[in-house]
C-alpha cells in the first residue's frame, strides 16, 4: 500500500497530535504485545502500572487505580458504569429487574453539564441510565444552580469537564462535588484532553481538590503518546471492582477493562511520553500552546471577530460559514462548534508559523 499519512501542518481541529519521538519507538516495540492477557505479557503489565502511577502523580492522587484505555470515550463509559453499579448495589434495584413501573422508580441517573463530551450519549445509551443534560452559564462552564437542581436520590453519578471539548472550559469542580456528595452520588471529571495541560494552571481540578471518584485523562491527547492511549483513573481500586469480570480462559483471574485484546503500543507511548516530558517538558508546551492560543485570539479580535477568551489553549470564533468553508477547501481543518464557531485547537503541532499562514489566508479569503 502506498498511501502516505496524512501530515499535521493544516490539521488544527485535532485533540490528537504528533507523538513524542521517545513515544513513536516504545510504540513500535510494543505493536505486538497485549496488555488484556497480563499472565502472557507481563512486561507491558508493568508498563501499565507505570502508567497508571505516573497519571495518578499528574492528577493528584497518591495511589491511584486505573488503566490504559483506548480512549476518553471508553473511560468515560467506564464511569458511567461504575457508577451505575454502585447505585444499583446501594439500592439493590437491579436494572435487570423487569417489575412494572422499574423505570419511574429505579432507574439511575447521570447529571452533566452540556458541555459534556457525546460519549456520555453512548455510556447512557449502552448502559441504560437516563442522561440529565444540564445548561451551562455565559462563560460556558456548568451552571450549579441548574445541576443542584437536577440531582435526586437516583442519581448515580455528576459529571464535571475539566477542559471542555468546545471552548476549553472548566467547570467548578470541587462544588460539582460537593453536590454529587449530597445526593451520594459518584463523581467524574473528565480532563481527557485538559489533563496534561492543567497542572501548570490555576484551576482546581483534580483528586487533591475536590471528591473525585473517577477521571478520563487522555495520553494521545495533549500527553503526545500514539493513539491509542487514553487514561481511567480512580480513588480507589475498590471502584474498579465494580468493573471486573472473570476471566477462566487467562493466566489472571479477572479484567476490569471494557475492551479485551488492548494496544500494547499505547501502553508504552503513554509511558515513554511522560516519563520524557512530566513535568518540565508538558510544562514548556503548555505555555508555548497557550501563547498561540492567546496569539490567535488577538488576532482574530483585530480583524472584528467575535472570539471566546482561550482560557486553555483552545479558541473558538464566530468566522461566517463561507469564510469557514474557504477555509476548508484550502486545505485547513477546522471544525465547528454545535453553535457555528470555528474552533482551533493548539496542540503541540501547532506552531505560530502555522497560525500566520491561517491568518494570512483568513485575510486573502476575506477580501475576496
Ligand atoms: N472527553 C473530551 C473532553 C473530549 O474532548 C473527547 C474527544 C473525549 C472525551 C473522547 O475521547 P476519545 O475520542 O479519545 O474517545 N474530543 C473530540 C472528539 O470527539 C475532539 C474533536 C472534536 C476532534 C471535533 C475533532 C473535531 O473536529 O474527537
């Protein structure tokens, strides 16, 4: 097959970006091993634990429990269904249980912002809970008043973003907290793409600052691991236990992961990836990210457009649709939020020469 990759000079709507060199060779190394059958493959079984210790360090929490999962929407899932399960054992109402009138009395709920990523759709979807879908305020970041409302006694799990996928909010997370605590429920934050960026911000976010239960936070995103690599993390390996099933046909006795056969290359890039760059190293593009983010805005502001203040490393601006669609077909990937904004994202492949050029050609499109 002589199809070449695709590159990244144009492609600023990604959440995923180009590895770290020290990523791309552990990833080759590991193409063939699978960290779903630990009796057969221990080195990559260690791996993982580095990986998991090594979240837990970027995330606040000293002994962390967790995984590599294949993604934020995997890790989100898995929230989702922890939650579900220790509802259900907290209430000893089965979702299973066909009883008329279950649903009206049982079935448990998920609070989020709607800021929240569309794998929580999926988790519901999947899972049978109900989703409650709760504004968020005019800075975009979830509205308490709103989510204090939508709580009840059947509610499973709230869910708060730390790094939202459309502007780059984040929610209040320890009051987000202290609400899921009063209706004793689970608590998730997901920081799939914030994770790596957000310990060199002032936000509160993570384990050492609020009750959180569990968390997505993603190495093939902003952590520059290949793909895929995305992060569970959890307070307790008491939580995880709500997730394992036996497994007669393994060396080890059971598996807490959604998927089965899992990628050994992820494993080992997220590994190599922040055992190169945690922290000084994520630190630097942090703020390399952020000063193009901010950058951009200024830039966007001075030519009259309407832009969304890049409190992260993300920028979202009111661009006409023609403007946006010349835009695409010179070649730039952009994308939108469900609102009409053009959004960039500044991954670490983006780099400020690239931004002239957008901008230049934002200009010579403009003028036409
Ligand atoms: N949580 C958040 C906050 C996310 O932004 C994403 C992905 C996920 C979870 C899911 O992660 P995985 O895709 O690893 O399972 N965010 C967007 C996505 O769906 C990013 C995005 C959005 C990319 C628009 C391109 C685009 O045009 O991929």
């Amino acid at each position: 097959m002589q199809v070449e990759p695709q590159t990244f000079d144009r492609v600023l709507s990604s959440m995923c970006t180009e590895p770290h060199p020290d990523a791309r060779t552990a990833a080759e190394r590991f193409l063939a091993t699978n960290p779903g059958d630990p009796g057969t493959y221990p080195t990559v079984t260690e791996l993982e634990e580095e990986a998991v210790s090594m979240l837990g360090e970027i995330a606040g929490l000293d002994s962390p429990a967790g995984y590599v999962a294949s993604g934020g929407t995997e890790a989100n899932i898995q929230a989702v269904r922890i939650a579900r399960d220790r509802f259900e054992s907290r209430t000893s109402n089965r979702v299973g249980d066909h009883t008329p009138n279950r649903n009206e009395r049982s079935t448990p709920n998920v609070v989020m912002p709607e800021s929240g990523h569309f794998s929580f759709q999926k988790a519901a979807n999947v899972l049978g809970v109900e989703l409650r879908i709760v504004p968020t305020d005019d800075d975009h970041r979830a509205d308490l008043e709103a989510v204090r409302h939508s709580v009840d006694d059947r509610t499973a799990l709230v869910v708060g973003v730390a790094g939202t996928t459309e502007y780059g909010r984040v929610d209040p997370i320890p009051e987000l907290g202290e609400i899921a605590r009063s209706v004793d429920a689970l608590f998730h934050v997901d920081a799939a793409w914030g994770g790596f960026v957000l310990p060199f911000t002032d936000y509160e976010w993570n384990f050492s600052h609020a009750p959180v239960d569990t968390m997505a936070i993603d190495p093939h995103k902003m952590g520059q691991a290949a793909v895929p690599a995305g992060g569970l993390l959890a307070r307790e390996e008491t939580l995880l236990d709500e997730l394992a099933i036996d497994t007669p046909y393994l060396e080890s006795t059971s598996q807490a992961t959604l998927t089965g056969t899992r990628s050994g290359a992820g494993v080992a890039s997220a590994v190599a990836a922040m055992e190169a760059l945690w922290p000084g190293g994520y630190q630097r593009q942090y703020a390399r990210s952020q000063h193009n983010a901010d950058w951009l805005a200024d830039a966007l502001v001075a030519r009259g457009f309407e832009v969304v203040e890049p409190t992260l490393p993300l920028v979202a601006a009111d661009v006409p649709v023609s403007t946006f669609d010349s835009l695409r077909r010179e070649g730039w990937r952009i994308s939108r939020t469900a609102t009409g904004e053009m959004r960039i994202v500044c991954m670490p492949h983006v780099t400020r020469s690239m931004l002239e050029a957008f901008v230049a050609d934002l200009d010579r499109l403009q003028c036409r």
